[in-house]
C-alpha cells in the first residue's frame, strides 16, 4: 500500500477512525484510512475489456488491491473474492473439452484410481499364511480350507525352509507353482521357526492391509510369534496337525476347528453330529407317514373299485379272491359292524358323530399324531366295511369325501405336504 499523497510506502498504524485502521505516512505525515484508487489504472481496466465482457468497478478495485499490497496487507473481503475468480477460472479450464481430452487429465485420472484402490485395501483387508514347509505339509484341498476359515482373502503365501534339504523333495517346486513366495534358510534347529518369527514381528511393514495371519507349524516355539501379532491388533489362526487332522485355532477368540486330511472334508462338532442325526430321523419319519398314507388312499381306492365291480357283476367270485383274508374272525366282526353301521349311519348326523368319535379315539391314544384325510377314511371303512366314497354318496353329501370335509362346517381341513390333515372346529 502506497500513501495517496507522496505514494510513500513507509507507514505506520495511527489508531482507528469509524472502526477502520487509520494509517500515518512517515515521509509527508498524511493520514489515511483506504487506499487511494488512481483514475488512471481505472480506466485501463475498463478500456481493456474488448468488448466481450465488463469489469465493474468494486471488480477493478479487488484487482488493483491484490497487485500492489502484499501478503498479509490484503483485507480478508479482498482475498475471499479474489480466491473465488481464481477458483472460477480454474473451474473453466478444467472443465473444458482440450483439457478433458488431455495427456495430463488421463494421468490424473489413473493415479486417483491408485489411490482410491489402496484405500479400498486398506479398508477390506487381505490375509496372510506362513507355512514351515519343514514341519507341515498343506495340499490343494487343506489351503482352500484355510482360506475359507478366513473372513478377508488369502492373498500372500510365504513358505520357509532349509530348500537344500533332500527330505523336502520336490515341495519347494510344488509350493512355487501354487503362489508361494519361497524363503531359504540355512541348515539348523528351529532355523525354519526362527526366521518365521523375525518376519512375521514386523509384517505390518512390508503387508501394511493385513489382517488375518495363519501360522501353519505344530513347534510350539511359533506361539510367542502368535502372541505378537496379537498384540499388533491382527486376527492370528495358528494351524497344527494331530494324526490326521489339522487343528485350527483363532487364537483371537479360542475357537476350534478340525479338518480331516483323510477325508478332505471339516469334522464337525459333537452337537452338529447329533442335530445332522437328528435331522435325518426326522426326515425319514416323515418320509414313512407320507408313503402310508399314500398306502393308505391306495387301498381306499382299491377297495372302493373291488365294490364298484362286486355290484356291477354280483357272478364273479375272482373278485373276493383279490382281497387278502388272513382270518376269518377278523371277517365275520367286519361284516357285523357292517350291519350295525350301516343301521347307525343312515344320516349326515351320524356320519359326523361317528368321525368325531374316531378322531377322539385316535387323539386319546395319540396326542401328537396328525389325522390325514386318507387315515380318517381308512378307520370309517374298518368300522363300516364300505369306502368313505360311497357312504358319501350313498347319503348324497356330496361326489367325494375330501369334498365333505371341506364344506363341512364341524370339520377344518389344513394342507400339510400333499395331504390335508382334519381337525374338528370345536377343538379350535
């Protein structure tokens, strides 16, 4: 800033007049409060626009202010308006065609996808297996199980042993072709273990997104290594073999898993073994009542079409020979039920009397037994000799006895599976 009178630039601060800093020129001692705005440099500016645009005179001002005031003189009103035209002509260009279209926006493209993947790995997290290829042997299935016990993908694989040693054979081949990275240590006890444990304390350095850790080695030296990156904050699974099975455990939360290396497959726990059994007993109960009952509708069927064709051809005797007859008692009471039954059941009332008490009876022996329909018209035809069928038709309720059923108003039908299980509405 430059005195209005003599254009001095030695000033200093002389109180405030109307909440404005007042200024006192050191070379000609006259005071001022603004800077002093020359006509000259006003009418440049105006002149200057070409005609495609007009710079108003507060914008002229703003201009002349950050030109010749420095840094800290410049009033806060100044510098926010001038940081806005500076971000608006910064916009322009960004956002033109030539720009968007440019070598150096496609590089500004591709390093901003670098980095929002790297932070997208740092967010989800990858995990990490070490392996002492001279204590444990994983195969293909063993490490899929592995991986899949881990909540983040299994991305690095290192492998540490004596590689020289002729009882690795021919593993540190296989190891490579499956992704590992193979480190070599010299020959030695716990050599192996050793350089595991110096890797692995520092892994966050060279695996900055690592999560999870699996610790493949049944030494039991390998348990300070779990103990550290513990206390890293990293999820540990420290992996070791029992006879034929691989002994995981989350060191984090104390959880145990099993893998059969025989059958290739996860041993499950005592009380998953006995809920499977469990299930599977269910299953098959259910299997059985579902083919009696089907059973069942095929005798009902069978012995209504042997009635259908007694009455319609009352001379063939090849009929009765059909049926099985395993003693002849057992006849003779069916046959007087028979007439007894059919002097009750000379009604829809008796009908419904007669259904209800066999429900009752059948509920009374067994509580929890589902009563299908097939079942219910099984009992009716023990106790009367004829198919549910024909008694329906006979009293003329209806053209079957589902139908029956399900216009009654005494009994409700309710689908389980294929069948239709009765229940009377007055137990409801």
């Amino acid at each position: 800033m430059k005195c209005p009178r003599c254009e001095s630039t030695s000033y200093r601060k002389n109180g405030r007049r109307n909440d404005k800093q007042n200024y006192l020129c050191k070379n000609c001692g006259k005071q001022f409060l603004e800077l002093a705005f020359p006509h000259s440099l006003e009418s440049d500016l105006l002149a200057n626009t070409n005609g495609h645009s007009k710079v108003s005179i507060p914008e002229a001002r703003e201009l002349f202010l950050v030109k010749n005031l420095s840094e800290e003189k410049v009033t806060e009103k100044s510098l926010s308006s001038f940081s806005f035209i500076l971000a608006e002509e910064l916009l322009q260009t960004i956002l033109s065609p030539d720009w968007l279209e440019s070598a150096v926006f496609s590089q500004f493209i591709q390093k901003l996808q670098q980095k929002t993947e790297i932070k997208h790995q740092l967010e989800t997290g990858i995990s990490l297996l070490l392996l002492d290829a001279e204590n444990l042997k994983l195969d293909v299935n063993s490490e899929l199980f592995l991986a899949s016990v881990c909540k983040y993908p299994l991305q690095f694989k290192m492998a540490f042993a004596n590689w020289r040693n002729p009882s690795i054979g021919k593993q540190d081949i296989e190891l490579y072709n499956r992704g590992y990275q193979l480190v070599h240590v010299p020959e030695g006890k716990n050599s192996a273990d050793a350089k595991m444990i110096a890797f692995g304390a520092c892994i966050l350095r060279s695996y900055p997104t690592v999560k999870e850790i699996l610790v493949c080695s049944s030494d039991g030296i390998l348990i300070h290594l779990c103990n550290e990156l513990q206390n890293q904050g990293l999820i540990v699974y420290w992996v070791r073999r029992q006879g034929q099975a691989l002994h995981i455990e989350n060191r984090n939360t104390g959880k145990l898993t099993h893998y059969s290396l025989a059958m290739a497959t996860e041993v499950p726990s005592f009380e998953k073994v006995v809920d499977t059994i469990q299930d599977l007993i269910k299953t098959e109960q259910e299997s059985i009542n579902a083919r009696l009952n089907s059973l069942v509708a095929v005798a009902t069927l069978f012995q209504e079409r042997c009635d259908i064709n007694i009455k319609d051809n009352p001379k063939q005797p090849e009929i009765e020979k059909i049926i099985p007859i395993q003693d002849n008692s057992f006849t003779e009471s069916i046959q007087e039920a028979k007439k007894e039954d059919f002097a009750r059941i000379a009604n829809e009332k008796a009908l419904n009397k007669l259904l209800l008490k066999i429900i009752q009876d059948i509920k009374a022996k067994s509580p929890k037994t589902k009563l299908s329909v097939p079942k219910l018209g099984s009992e009716l035809q023990k106790i009367t000799g004829e198919s549910p069928n024909s008694i329906i038709k006979k009293l003329k309720l209806g053209s079957s006895f589902t139908t029956y059923l399900k216009s009654s108003p005494i009994f409700t039908l309710k689908a389980s599976g294929r069948e239709y299980e009765v229940t009377p509405r007055l137990c409801e």
